[in-house]
C-alpha cells in the first residue's frame, strides 16, 4: 500500500548536490596557479608576496565555504 503525499514531509529522494558547490573548486585552483605567486617583490614588512597571498588564499577559502553553506543549507 502507497503512502499518501504529505506536503509538510520532506521528500525523502531530494539530493544534496547544489551547483553552489561548484564555488568550492575556486580557493582549490586558484592557489594551484603560480604564476599569480611566483615573485619576489612586493614587499611588505620584509615578507615577500608569497606570505601574503597565501593568507589571502585562507580568506577566500573561508568565504567561498561560507557562501556555499549558507546557499545549500536546509531550512528545516
């Protein structure tokens, strides 16, 4: 015997998959492409670019993630 529809159910077949999550490739490829980062100059305080960029690197992984959360997450 079938169970009948109940719209205050969640479907149970409703996948996770969101093309949000696409946007978690980008702190991936981004920090992959050296050409961004292969330089000595500019400095700041005695650190080369390097340093920085890769803290820049940090921040966009946490707001690429933060993103991507709070457009796939349930409401419930």
């Amino acid at each position: 015997m079938a169970t009948p529809y109940r719209p205050d159910q969640p479907d149970r077949k409703q996948s996770d998959a969101s093309w949000w999550n696409w946007l978690l490739l980008v702190p991936i490829i981004i920090p992959l492409s050296t050409p961004l980062f292969n330089h000595k100059t500019p400095q700041f305080l005695d650190f080369p670019l390097f340093y920085w960029l890769q803290l820049a690197f940090v921040l966009l992984g946490v707001g690429c993630t933060a993103v991507v959360y709070n457009r796939t997450k349930r409401k419930d």
